[in-house]
C-alpha cells in the first residue's frame, strides 16, 4: 500500500490507524511505483 501526502503528521496517522487493526511493516520510501 503507497500513502501519500505533502504533511509527514497525516502520513503518520494513517499508519498509526492501520497498524491497531493490522500487523505492517514500514519499507521506506517509494523508489519506483507501477502505474497499473
């Protein structure tokens, strides 16, 4: 899954709110994305 925004806060959030329900692991930054 890609998250994207501009503000490094709601990047964030969004994690937070997916890691109470799921179990995930960060990787870093996007180098190349596949435009299906």
């Amino acid at each position: 899954m890609l998250i994207a925004s501009r503000q490094k806060a709601v990047i964030a959030s969004v994690k937070a709110g997916i890691a109470e329900k799921f179990r995930i692991k960060d990787l870093g930054r996007a180098r190349f994305v596949l435009g299906i």
